[in-house]
C-alpha cells in the first residue's frame, strides 16, 4: 500500500495567532461574567481576574507580533535595498555614458531632418518656378482644362498658394514637410510615455535668467537663453 505524505502545514501568522488568543480571552471573561450574573455560585473572583490578566497578556503578545513584524519587514527592505544599490553601484561602475550614443542618433536624426525638409523645399521651389514661366508665357491658373501642350497650374483663389500643377503630361502637388514629419514622429514614438514624448513643437527649448529679480515678480527683466541640447543630452546621459 502506497503512504501518502501530508503537505507541510502552512507557516502560522503570530500576529492573528495573538489575536485570536485575546479574543478568546475576552470570550471567557464575558463568559464568566454572566455566568456570575445568572447566579452561578462556581464562579470565583480569582477565575474572572485570571481570565482578564489571560486577555492582558495576550494583548501584550499582540504588540510583541506587531513589533517583530515590523522588524521583520525592515529587514526586509533593508536587504532589498542593499541588492538594489549594489546592482547600481555595479552598473555605475562600468562607466555607463549614453551622451555619445544619444548625440549620435539625434545628429543622425538632424540631419536626416534637414535633407528632408530641403529636397522637399527644393520640389515646390521647382513647382513654384514652373507655375511662374507658365505666367509670364501667359497660361492662367485654372481647375479646368490644361494647355494644349499638356501644361497647366491650379492656385488657390484666397491665398494664392500652389495647389497643383501639370507639365509633360505628369500632375505634380507640392509637399509639406511637416505633413510628413508629424505621422511618422507620432508612429515612431507612440507607445512611449506621455512625458517622454510631450513637448511644444513650435517653441525652442530655452531657459529663463531672472535679470536682477530674486523673486518671482511678473514685470521683472526676462531673457531667454537657448539650450544647447547636446550640452544637455552630456549632462542628463
């Protein structure tokens, strides 16, 4: 016959350990008391007065469980908080510098930035010209039919921006570069934290130099330094 091993039982709490033991003390004493009040002559003085110096004492446990929990929890996080600034110390040791790596990328982003926003320039500058010889030889701006030769321009009749523009039998549009920009920003960073990502698009990052004022005073002198941000990528990596 095959002996099935019990599990080991699980670890007690001694703080419900002594409560439990306080509650049964005040359990007996009220017990005991009406017992007393029913008119049961048994009861004596020195079995209420033991009972409440049982419920006493195992208050008195109560407080000793609380404090060694407490302890117990210190302990705890003391040990938890020496792994933890070990393993900090550890990295720290190793000589972590994200500047470079971090200046790289946003150079790399930079320019990458810079050469798209001057080919895409570059594109409504040439649109641009074009729509203006296509004036000068007499071709209006129309939504209509383009010139027999297959060259035509459309102009917005309030702003007069180009809207599009047709030559050699080809449609061109003018590009913006923000409307290019602003999607693949938002599919690149979504998922980031909110705080990581958020910042005015259209302000420099600049910081304040309270001029003379050594308080916080609405009228006082303000200038405005820009940043720069590779200085502050070396301060903060």
């Amino acid at each position: 016959m095959s002996r099935t091993t019990a599990a080991p039982a699980a670890p007690s709490d001694p703080v419900a350990t002594a409560r439990q033991e306080a509650a049964d003390a005040e359990s007996l004493v009220a017990a005991l008391e009406e017992r007393v009040r029913t008119g049961d002559d048994d009861v004596t003085p020195e079995q209420i007065a033991s009972a409440r110096e049982l419920g006493r004492f195992a208050k008195l446990r109560i407080e000793a469980a609380n404090r060694k929990a407490e302890q117990a929890r210190a302990e705890q996080l003391a040990k938890y908080q020496a792994e933890a600034l070990a393993k900090i110390r550890a990295e720290a040791a190793e000589g972590h510098n994200a500047a470079p790596e971090v200046i790289a990328a946003y150079d790399a982003f930079e320019t990458a930035l810079k050469t798209l926003c001057e080919v895409t320039a570059g594109h409504n500058e040439r649109l641009e010209r074009w729509s203006r010889l296509m004036a000068d030889a007499g071709i209006r701006s129309q939504a209509g039919q383009p010139h027999p030769d297959g060259f035509a321009y459309v102009r917005h009749d309030r702003t007069d921006v180009l809207a599009s523009l047709k030559a050699c039998g080809r449609a061109y549009t003018p590009l913006s570069a923000g409307q290019l920009v602003g999607p693949t920003l938002f599919r690149v960073m979504n998922g980031y934290p909110v705080d990581f990502i958020k910042y005015p698009y259209n302000q420099p990052i600049v910081t304040l130099d309270l001029t003379g004022n050594s308080g916080f005073d609405p009228g006082a002198s303000r200038t405005y330094w820009p940043i720069d941000l590779r200085d502050m990528i070396r301060k903060a990596a």
